[in-house]
C-alpha cells in the first residue's frame, strides 16, 4: 500500500486492489495510466494524536480497514491498519495471559 503525497499532503491510496480493479481488469493501457486515475482517494485520516478508540470508531463509521494518520499541519506522519490494532490487541492479551498464569499458583499456593 501507498499513501500518495504529490505535494505535503495525503490525496490518496494506492492498493493492490485498486491495481487489480481499476487497472488490470478493467484492461487499461498501463503506459498511460497514472496513480492518480486508479488511487483510492478522497484520503480518509485521522490525527497522530488521536485515541485507538477514536481511530477505531472512525474505521466503523466509513467502513474502512485503514487510515492515514497525519500530523497537526496535516502532513503524512503513518497509517494505521485494522490489522495493526488486532495485532497489538493480540500482543497485549498474550502479556495479560502470561501475568496471569504467573499469579494462579501463588493465589492457590
């Protein structure tokens, strides 16, 4: 995945999917196909400083699995997937799953 910045700011993705769709299958001649006629845009983002649960929420509402995250100027700082989330959320049960198994014996013991 590609976040495009022509100039400061995001204006958009550019997917393997929107490759496949909006070029490959719909036969475009790809000599004269630029990122712009096949990218993902409007660009949807949200602030570095902004809350999982706040990005979370965003996610829902637009129906989206990724999100360009941007500094307070609005310049590209990252992008933040779904699967990112579910990946730290997967990491952070782990660790609570750890501490716990640790605690059992001495709560019984």
């Amino acid at each position: 995945m590609i976040v495009v910045v022509p100039e400061k700011w995001p204006v958009g993705i550019l997917t393997d999917r929107d490759i496949v769709i909006r070029a490959v299958a719909s036969e475009r001649d790809l000599a004269d196909t630029t990122v712009g006629d096949i990218m993902s845009a409007p660009v949807r983002t949200i602030a570095a400083t902004a809350a999982i649960e706040e990005a979370l929420g965003v996610m829902r509402r637009l129906a989206v699995r990724r999100l360009v995250v941007t500094r307070d100027d609005g310049v590209l700082a990252g992008l933040l997937s779904l699967d990112d989330v579910i990946e730290r959320l997967a990491d952070d049960a782990g660790v609570i799953a750890s501490l716990l198994r640790k605690e059992v014996p001495a709560i019984h013991g």
